[in-house]
C-alpha cells in the first residue's frame, strides 16, 4: 500500500519551506525570508511516531496574480492539493488574517479533503490570542506551531496522522535507478524532465534561474522505475 500524502499549501512566504524542513529533519527546500522561493513541488519522506508518509512542499498560492512564474507556481501548489491526501493549510500569525488566506480556504474547503490548519510564527506564549481570527476560515480549530523554534509540532502532526486514510500504510522499499539533469541556466533541463513525464511536473521559463530547488519525480519505463531529478542550472565563475 502507498504511503499517505501530505501537501503544505498557503499564500507566499508563511513559512512552509522551513517547517517542511524541520518535519522532514533535513534540509530539502531552500529557505529564504522573501517570498517566491519555492517553485515546484518537492517531495520528501517523513515519519511521525508509526506513521510514514510523503510530503509536499509547494510555492505560495497567488490567485490574483497573472505573472507567468507565479501563475506556474499557483498550478503546481494545485496539483499537489490533488494528489494530498491530507493538507496543511500554513497562514501566518503575524500577518494576522489576510484576504489572500480566505481566497485560499475557498479553494481547500472545497476539495473536501481532510484539512489541518496551521498558524505559523506563534514563538511565544503571548502570540497565542493571534490564532482566534483563523476560525473564521472555516476550516476547524487552529493549530499553532512556531516551524523556527519547533513549538508545538507534536500536537499538530497528530492531528495530521490522525486524518490519515485508513487504507494506507507503509510500502517496502525498491530499487531505483536515478538519474540527475544537470546543466547551466536555460539549456532546457526541465523541459526535457517534462517531456519525459508527459506533463508539467516541473516550471519552465525563459527566465534563467526558474527551477530553484532540486526535484525528484518517479517515472516507470519498461517495468523499470526511475527517480529523474531536475536541479538548478550551474553557474561558474571564471577560473574555477
């Protein structure tokens, strides 16, 4: 049986990067304090107590937006929300409750699909009256989590367990045959990766630099499964 997938959606720069990391305990995604960072989905292994399951990071979710990048980057966090079986919905104490958050809500409630909804950034004791506004969401009781200090992530990833499917578990490992496409900026990397697969997994721009982090998709060919990994193009300096 396959493992119980899990998607973490919300507007740009909530935090969803860095708490993917610190459930995943590595360093998968990068982390930047500007939003847009991450583009693509990235997917990661991670495990909870007796629970295995998969993960996905996504971009910020921009409806308003007509930029090409960020309208690539609405899609693919849509495509994720599609194959969750579980989402957390990151918004961000802070900020407090945006316009953009409820847009967002909209679109999970009506995916009727188990989701768990997170206000980052609570980082101390006197943050925790900023979670009340989120009720109005919609979307059940807030959890509150600082991802930075690790506050409060045991109680919310039970919540997120306990919405799993009951007819998933864990899947026995396999042998993969991976293969990396390396290359300097706008030589068509993903392009390739998307031609593979025969859809978008990945962003494609004319813009050097799209592709941000490096992204790993199954792919089966000939009863034999690969992982194709897309990465950032290369750049060296002079002398190097």
């Amino acid at each position: 049986m396959s493992k119980p997938i899990v998607a973490i959606v919300g507007r740009p720069n909530v935090g969803k990067s860095t708490l993917f990391n610190r459930i995943s305990k590595k360093r998968v995604s990068i982390v930047e304090d500007m939003p847009g960072v991450t583009r693509d989905r990235i997917y990661v292994d991670a495990e909870w107590l007796d629970y295995e399951f998969t993960m996905i990071d996504t971009g910020g979710i921009e409806l308003e937006s007509t930029d090409k990048i960020l309208t690539a980057m609405r899609h693919q966090a849509q495509l994720a929300i599609e194959e969750a079986d579980v989402i957390m919905f990151l918004v961000d104490a802070k900020d407090g409750l945006t316009a953009a958050d409820e847009e967002v809500a909209i679109i999970l409630r009506n995916t009727r699909k188990p989701v768990v909804l997170v206000v980052n950034k609570v980082d101390s004791p006197k943050d925790e009256n900023e979670i009340y506004e989120f009720y109005n969401l919609g979307l059940g009781d807030p959890m509150s989590i600082s991802s930075t200090n690790a506050l409060g992530l045991g109680d919310m990833l039970d919540k997120v367990v306990a919405s799993f499917p009951k007819d998933t578990g864990s899947e026995e490992e396999e042998d993969l045959i991976k293969v990396a496409f390396i290359g300097r900026p706008n030589v068509g990397k993903s392009s390739l990766v998307n031609a593979m697969l025969g859809e978008d997994r990945v962003i494609v721009s004319d813009v050097p630099g799209t592709t941000r982090d490096a992204i790993d998709t199954c792919f089966i060919k000939d009863d034999n499964k690969f992982v194709l990994i897309d990465t950032a193009g290369y750049s060296f300096s002079p002398g190097n």
